[in-house]
C-alpha cells in the first residue's frame, strides 16, 4: 500500500492508497490516484483569512485606554502619576530582562493577556520600529477581542509601553530586521502561570497582517 499524508488545521494523518502497476504508456495508475488524492483532503482543509488592521503613530493619549507610554525624562525628575505605574509585582519575583526576537513579519493569529501583573516592553535598536495589537481587558479567554475591539501601534525607538494588567497584545510585531532586541519587564513566572491566549487560527480560521494607516 501506498501512503498520502495530509494537513487539515495543523493536524497530519495519512492515508492508505491501494498500489498499481505501471501501464504501456510509462504512467502509473497510483500517481493519477494520489493526484485527485490529494485534491480531494486539500478541498476538506481549513481556509484561513486574512485580515488587514491599520496601524496608527503611539502617543500617551490614543494608548491609555490599554496603559501609558513612557519617554525620556531628565535626570533628577520626582516621581509622578507621568511614570509607569507598575501593579502585581508584590505577588512575585520581578524579571526585567533583554528579549532578542527573530523577525516573524506582521502577521499574527494568537493573541494573550496576563491577569496577574502589568508589563512594560520597548525596543533597544536604534532608528527601530515596532508594532502590537491591543485590546483592552475583558477578564477571561472566552470574552476575547473581536476584530472591532482590536487596535494596532506603531512604536518608535526611545519610548516603551506599560499595558495594564489584563490588556490582551499580540506583538511585538517588525519585519525590517532579522531580528531585534526588547526590554521586558514582567514576572518571573508570568509566561508559565499567566499565560491567557486565544488563537484566531484555531477557533475561527483568521489572521491579521498589520499595515501602515
């Protein structure tokens, strides 16, 4: 027996086709089989859209409905409500660490929200951007964003994003390096235990691609 495998939804299985022999004119019965074979699993997969979202330039005000963009202050500044007002890290260890990323393009089907802790991300690279969609909190995975509820970033170098405990983010987001570099601020367990991720792909054969507005 021959074998065909094929993809449906991320999921290979294989089929079993029954062998033939080659006829006088040098062609084979089981290519032709295999052929309408696997015309007929391709017909029966998942056809994923895609969807185009508009990016808009960051500032303080079209963000803080998700959380507060950070700039640059001069050395001396008291502490005020303009900082980063930073939540949950009394309920565990702080990590503030340098996160390399390899370019994945901007597109994106999965889409997460830590409950537990605000985050705070921006790029190290210089004359860099970057894009993140973001939605705001809804409480649970089962109340994720809806396309309308979506909106998409483009963030400059020399500003990082403090997103409010619960804003659901997909991101970051570049396709003009091979890769770049980002400082996180987070918990030190929180993409172990509050990790909160719905998959566009999975539950309703989407994706988004990011485009400049």
């Amino acid at each position: 027996m021959h074998s065909l495998v094929t993809r449906q939804a991320g999921t290979s299985y294989v089929k079993s086709l029954p062998r033939y022999t080659i006829d006088r004119s040098g062609r084979t019965a089981t290519a032709r089989r295999v052929a309408m074979s696997a015309e007929g699993a391709s017909a029966g997969s998942t056809v994923v859209t895609t969807r185009k979202l508009k990016a808009v330039p960051i500032t303080p005000e079209n963000f803080k409905p998700f959380g507060q963009v950070i700039g640059v202050t001069e050395d001396g500044k008291v502490y005020d409500k303009e900082d980063a007002q930073l939540q949950g890290f009394a309920d565990g260890s702080p990590r503030f660490y340098i996160m390399r990323l390899p370019a994945r393009g901007l597109k994106f089907h999965r889409i997460t929200y830590h409950a537990k802790v605000t985050q705070c991300l921006g790029v190290l690279s210089p004359m860099a951007h970057w894009y993140m969609a973001v939605c705001k909190p809804s409480g649970s995975v089962a109340n994720y964003p809806k396309e309308e509820e979506l909106s998409v970033f483009k963030i400059p170098h020399g500003c990082f994003v403090k997103m409010e405990k619960g804003t659901w983010h997909a991101g970051p987001l570049f396709a003009d390096h091979p890769h770049m570099d980002f400082y996180n601020l987070e918990l030190s367990d929180t993409n172990v235990t509050d990790h909160n991720t719905h998959d566009y792909k999975k539950a309703q054969g989407l994706e988004y691609e990011v485009v400049d507005a």
